[in-house]
C-alpha cells in the first residue's frame, strides 16, 4: 500500500484511537513511500506518554525504513 495521502495514514492508524491510556509509535516507509511496517512503541497513562527517540530510531533502521511517521492519541478526545 502506498501512503501518498491522510486519509491511508488515517486507515493504517484507526486502531489507535479509542484507546484509554496514551499510545506513541511509528510507521515505517520504503523510498516510494510504500507501507513497512507499524508498532505502538510506547504506552503511557491517560494524559502522557514517554518516548525515547533512540528506540524509534533503532527500530526504523532495523526495517531499512526511508522514512518514519511518528503518531500518538489523546484519550481525553482534548488535542
């Protein structure tokens, strides 16, 4: 699948959005922006999440991504 525009991000992305503690992860792409893979990589409370960049880094470069999505919810509904 290619992610040349919101509404694919949004159906790749939709099962993140109900969820009641807050959930960061990435979206790996080839050059042509192709899908590779996705993962929640942190999960957080109701109203914060850590999330530690070398992590997101080490997993995208396990992949051979060419580019990365970071996405995160808000469980409050509140952004």
């Amino acid at each position: 699948m290619i992610i040349n525009c919101v509404s694919n991000m949004v159906s790749i992305l939709g099962y993140v959005r109900n969820r009641r503690r807050e959930n960061f992860g990435i979206v790996l792409l080839d050059n042509a922006f192709n899908f590779i893979a996705k993962k929640v990589m942190f999960v957080g409370t109701a109203s914060n999440c850590l999330v530690g960049t070398r992590e997101l880094l080490v997993y995208a470069l396990k992949k051979d991504a060419r580019h990365i999505v970071v996405f995160h919810n808000h469980p409050s509904g509140d952004t």
